[in-house]
C-alpha cells in the first residue's frame, strides 16, 4: 500500500477533501431546504474533517497503484 504521507502532502489531495466535503453539505442542504442556516459547532466540524481525511485516505491506499522508487522497477 502507499504511504498517506505521500498524498496527504499533495495539493490534489487537499483539493479533493475540500470538494467533497462541500458536494456532502450540498447534499444534505438539498434534501432539507427547510433548514435556513448551515451552523455547525466547532466541534463537530473537527470530527467531520478528521474523519472525511481519515476515510479518503484509507480509501486512496487501497485504490491508488503502489509506486516505488526502486531502479529495478522502472
């Protein structure tokens, strides 16, 4: 499996967290238009950032190619 220094330090990686964090609140937001505000307590919006990083991540280790910088290998 990759390492997730290898793409948590990625721009790609932080774009993609920010983009599907928004399409998620999207999501609920369309499903409840009665909801006139977006508040979210600091707390929890920790947690959701946590874990949306600790999910892309699990996921991108195990779907991502193994790259290695072995000579022997290019």
């Amino acid at each position: 499996m990759n390492t997730t220094k290898t793409f948590k330090t990625n721009p790609k990686y932080s774009a993609a967290l920010h983009d599907a964090q928004h399409a998620f609140w999207a999501v609920i937001a369309e499903y409840y238009p009665e909801c006139e505000f977006g508040d979210f307590p600091p707390d929890a919006h920790h947690a959701f950032n946590r874990a949306c990083k600790d999910a892309a991540a699990v996921w991108l280790e195990y779907n991502l190619p193994i790259i290695t910088n072995n000579s022997e290998d290019k």
